[in-house]
C-alpha cells in the first residue's frame, strides 16, 4: 500500500483510495485525516479492509468503492481505427426537443443513475430512421485533468441490440482525439454496466472508493 499525503484535495474528498487490479493499494488523503488516523509514512503494509477497519475505528466512513474500467493502449489502437456506424452522431443543443423526447421515456431511475446531460462536455447518440434518440452518452472532463467521465441511457425498447457499445464508442473515440482518457465507473455489482464496459473494449483499471460525504469534517 502507498500513502500520498495531498493537502491540495477537496474536503469532500480529502480521501481517496485506488486498488489497482493487480492488487496494489493506493490513498491519497489530507494531512489532518493522515494525522487522526496514524496514516503518516508513505508505504505500509495495509489492504483494503484492514484500511476500511482503521477509518471505521476513528468513526470514518467510506462511499462504497466503484469499479474503474480504461482503454489498453491495444485496445484504443483499434478504437481510433474503426469506422464511426452511419447512423451514431454529436448532439448539440439544436437537437434539445430531441433529447428532451429521449428523457421522457426514461425512468427517473435511470436518469439518475446514467446522468446523461444535453449541456456536457460531449453528447453522442444513436438515431434510428424515424428520428427517434434510442441511445445517448454524455462525457464531462475532471477539472485539472485530461480525463474525461462518462455516462450513457439507452431506452429500454432499444436493448440488446447493441446501441450502447456503439455510442460509448463513438464519444470514446472523440474524447481519444481530442487528447482525453475516458474513465467508465460502475458500482460493483452492476452486472450490465460491468458487461457493457467489457463489450466496448475496456479494461478493469481498479476500484476506485472515497470518503463517505455525510461524514463530519
């Protein structure tokens, strides 16, 4: 495990904690947590749970850890390299009366867990051949880096047919070429996203955790 003590983190996220998938384990956090937990030297021999029982002991909680999937260098080869389907496109706020259709077919539970957004970053969509929205993604870039986060909705008639790979492809290729990394994160035991994330061509990266907002600073 390796301890980086950042004082430059926000105080919503003055802790962070990345699990490489290859088991590595590694915390970022403010000093004054550093310091209340006895987190101080950069390497000690802590895993993830031992570190979630040292928090819990000083009554510190964690969200709840995500996945964090990436492209290879392999993978986002072939990513560049491949054609864009006919029928995938930017959205831009001259298609608003379009979106704001695609929306009200959604549940608000989707809504809320895809938070796909018209006025982000980048927005790319799959439009069938009446003109209807049947799928959409939305980037957004973390501040100060060139990583770009992503989310993507697809209508429930238009499932399993493969309009999201394709879409999350498309905004994945854009966000490559104009010199971003995406990052796709799911929660563990999202079984779809997590099937998704693999049929786009990403690779488990790590789990990625951070302190529990509702905790006192």
């Amino acid at each position: 495990m390796s301890v980086h003590i950042k004082p430059e983190l926000e105080e919503a996220r003055r802790l962070v904690s990345l699990e490489r998938a290859e088991g590595k384990l590694m915390v970022a956090m403010k000093p004054a947590l550093a310091q209340q937990i006895g987190l101080l030297s950069q390497d000690q021999n802590l895993t993830p749970e031992s570190l979630r029982l040292t928090l819990q002991a000083a009554g510190i909680a964690l969200h709840g850890a995500d996945h964090v999937f990436h492209f290879s260098e392999a993978a986002l080869a072939a990513l560049l390299a491949e054609p864009q389907a006919a029928h995938i496109r930017p959205l831009s706020a001259a298609d608003e009366k379009l979106f704001a259709a695609f929306q009200s077919q959604a549940s608000e539970q989707d809504l809320d867990d895809a938070w796909v957004e018209l006025d982000h970053w980048a927005v790319f969509g799959a439009v069938d051949a009446q003109g209807q929205l049947m799928c959409a993604a939305s980037m957004y870039p973390w501040d100060g880096a060139q990583i770009a986060d992503i989310g993507v909705l697809t209508l429930p008639a238009f499932r399993g047919q493969g309009q999201a790979r394709r879409v999350v492809r498309a905004i994945c290729r854009h966000a490559a070429q104009a010199g971003l990394q995406t990052q796709y994160r799911c929660q563990l035991d999202n079984a779809a996203s997590i099937a998704l994330a693999q049929a786009v061509g990403l690779s488990l990266y790590g789990n990625w955790d951070v302190i529990a907002q509702d905790v006192d600073a």
